[in-house]
C-alpha cells in the first residue's frame, strides 16, 4: 500500500511536526487534525475522535497518544491503527529529557493550549476569580 490509501488523523498539537514529516518524505494522504485541547474534555475527545474515525470506511493512522481512557476501544471499533506514540510531550522531549522533567514535578504547557486556556478550560472546569 501507499501513503495515498490511508488517512492520517493527529492530534493538532503535532501538526507542524507531522506536515513536516510528510513533507519530508513525500507522503501524499489525507490529513485531518483534531483541536489540541480536547484533552481536557474527554466526551468531546471521543465523540470527535469517532466522528473522524468512522466505522472502518477508512484506513486511517491515528497519530495521538493516550489522551483518551479507551483509546484502544476507539480504535478497534474503527478499525484503525494507531502510531506508537504515547505522549506528545514525550515525543518532543524524548523519553530521557520527559521522565526527568515529569520527575521533577514538570507542568508541560504548549503555546496552543497557553494561547486557548479559558476557551478551553472555562467550559470544562469553570472561571477563575483570581483573573
């Protein structure tokens, strides 16, 4: 098969890196990324990551981590696979430079989620009084 026969689904913090890649080694597929926040709702992470992913009309390579408690169920129920990625944090620091921050008692903030906090949070977990 060629790149062309599947439909790669991500998560849109991985976006840039995973354009690149593809640019990179000239993958021409579908691409369809998913808003980085949804993390923090997780009704509306499987709710989306459903609607993309459909009931196996696709092939789709899902590039996400384990964002979501049923991960796993999502993608059997769509037939998908999903890309060894864990953690999209990991996957940027790498596993060495990740585990020591997380040990450290590390908060990881990408500008995406900085730049959508209240939109993002606010629904989910209320406003903050100390704005």
């Amino acid at each position: 098969m060629k790149p062309s026969d599947y439909r790669l689904v991500g998560c849109g913090i991985l976006k840039d890196e995973i354009e690149q890649v593809l640019r990179e080694r000239q993958w021409n597929m579908e691409r369809v990324f998913l808003d980085s926040s949804l993390h923090v709702d997780l009704d509306k992470l499987a709710h989306g990551l459903g609607r993309i992913l459909g009931n196996g009309e696709h092939r789709n390579i899902v590039c996400y981590g384990t964002c979501h408690p049923q991960m796993e169920v999502l993608m059997a129920k769509s037939g998908s696979r999903r890309t060894a990625v864990q953690n999209c944090v990991e996957l940027i620091l790498g596993s060495a430079a990740f585990n020591k921050h997380l040990a450290d008692g590390a908060f990881f903030l990408f500008e995406d989620w900085a730049l959508n906090w209240n939109r993002v949070t606010e629904p989910v977990f209320g406003t903050n009084p100390d704005n």
